[in-house]
C-alpha cells in the first residue's frame, strides 16, 4: 500500500518524548529529566512509499484482513526515510484490542517527522509547516517505534529510540476527541497528561496514553474500567515544567509495555515493563474498529 506520511507541527514548544515529569514518565526512559514525562511533539516532511505485505500482517495478526475493511497503511517497521534504526519484531503483542481512539478517521504517523516538527532528514529544510497541514490528516499510516529518541529502548535496532505510536485523531483540535480503554483492567498510573491501564486478562498488558487534557480524565487510579470506556480527550499537554505549561502537537501517543519479563522473536530479552512495539495491533483494531467492533463506553 502507498505510504504516505501524515504530519503536524509543534507549538513551539518541547518535544512529547523528551521533558517527561517524575508523575508521568517514572518508567518511560533512563534519559527522562525530573521536569516532564513527554513523548516528541514535532515532525516532519518526509513522505514514504511502500507496499503492505498482508501475508506477514495477517500472520502476525492473527487476523484475516482480507474480511475486515483495509485502510492504506505502511508496513510494520518501516519508519521514514533517516528517522531512526527501526525494530525487526513483527509479533502482534496485544491483539484483540480495542483501538484507543473513540471516533475516526485517526493518522498514525510521526510527530517529529512531518510538517511542524523539527527532525528534517534535510538540513536544508527551511520551514517547519504547521501541525495543521492536511498531509498529516491523510493516510497512509506509518509506523513510529523505534524513532530516533535518546530514551532506551530494547526492542529497537539500535537500543534507544520512540516508546509508542503517535496517533492524530480525526481532526486538528485539541479536547474534542475521546481516547477509550483498549482492554478490560484497572487504572494504574495518572500523571499530569498520563493514563495507565493494566489489563485484567493474561499476559497483563500495560497499555500507556500520553497527552491528554488533564481536566477531561474521568478515571483514577484503581479504577476498573472496561473496553471502549472513555478515558480523556486528546490533547496537546506536555506538563508543567518549572511552572510553565508546556505544549506538544495535538495527538495522543499510545504504548504497550510487558508485565513481566518475555523473549522476543529474535531472542532479545525483555524485561518487565519494557516497550514493544503497538502498531500491527493497532492496524488490527482500526480495521476492526472500521467494521463496528468496540462501541464507545461512557
């Protein structure tokens, strides 16, 4: 399928991956400042083509895609064009889940490497554009994992890298859209802009949301929830850092993390907690969400 690169464009302020607070991003990176638990927030201009391989998808989906309705998407791993080092595990780590955003059409892409962020692969970029720029409101999805980023990160080639998968949801406006619980479970962590979820069912996955509005959260920590239910609304909260609000692009950045400690394909290790990577399973639940699965949940 083709690829293209939806984009967006930060605020001017810090980005989502790099300031977390001590609230926010306790587990998300050796590299995490105590000022701010962040994810990037910036992107880029690159736009990459490629062709899905569905037999490699449905193997590691579980899923017949053929039966659910497709949507142009980029193939697992590959990341734009001098974004980072990539990650080779193609396992679906959560499949079945319900996709996080509640309404749709979403653009999972890059908020570093798209119009508005600030990682050109060309140092003779002269415009950053705006996070509003329609190539980002526009498919292909792209894969995220493993983005250049200073925070460790096991599952990617080179070690370090992006923890998650950013997702704009439908439109370019912040505290209009509903991310939902993918799982039954209970509400394990809220930081200033974070919500975490550990799922009830094994293998217990710990699913994290990153950027929401902090006065529409309607859980709190040791909150049962259910699949579908309403969490909060996308946003571009990036925390306060010495007492100034600090701002990503509109998005939410979505993880999964293990529970306890699990092998990869390529026998890399895996500690508890540790990152891998969301996106065949959110290819799988958009193609399932497309299809009816997962009504909202107030």
């Amino acid at each position: 399928m083709r690829a293209l690169y939806p984009l967006a464009a930060l605020l001017l302020l810090v980005a989502c991956d790099q300031t977390p607070s001590a609230s926010d991003g306790a587990n998300e990176s050796s590299a995490a400042t105590a000022a701010s638990d962040a994810e990037s927030a910036a992107s880029e201009s690159a736009v990459a083509e490629a062709s899905t391989d569905a037999s490699a998808e449905e193997a590691s989906t579980g899923t017949d895609s053929s039966a659910l309705p497709d949507f142009p998407h980029d193939p697992p791993t590959q990341l734009v064009a001098n974004s980072g080092s990539g990650y080779t595990d193609i396992t679906n780590w959560a499949p079945g889940i319900c996709f996080p955003l509640a309404q749709t059409p979403d653009y999972a892409n890059s908020q570093v490497y798209s119009p508005g962020g600030d990682h050109y692969p060309s140092a003779s970029a002269s415009s950053h554009g705006s996070q509003c720029d329609s190539a980002n409101y526009s498919y292909p999805w792209h894969d995220n994992f493993c983005e250049a980023r200073s925070w460790t990160n096991p599952a990617c080639v080179s070690g370090s890298g992006h923890q998650g998968q950013d997702i704009r949801p439908t439109t370019c406006k912040k505290d209009t859209y509903w991310a939902v619980a993918v799982e039954d479970g209970t509400v394990t962590q809220i930081g200033s802009y974070t919500v975490g979820i550990t799922g009830n069912a094994a293998p217990h996955r710990i699913f994290r949301y990153l950027h929401m509005q902090k006065a529409s959260v309607q859980v709190a920590v040791g909150d049962h929830v259910v699949r579908g239910q309403k969490l909060g609304l996308v946003s571009n909260n990036l925390g306060v850092s010495n007492g100034v609000q600090q701002y990503t692009t509109i998005h939410l950045h979505f993880e999964v993390r293990v529970a306890q400690a699990e092998t990869m394909a390529d026998g890399t290790q895996l500690a508890a907690n540790a990152f891998v990577p969301p996106y065949i399973a959110l290819v799988d639940a958009y193609q399932r969400k497309l299809a009816g699965d997962c009504p909202t949940v107030n």
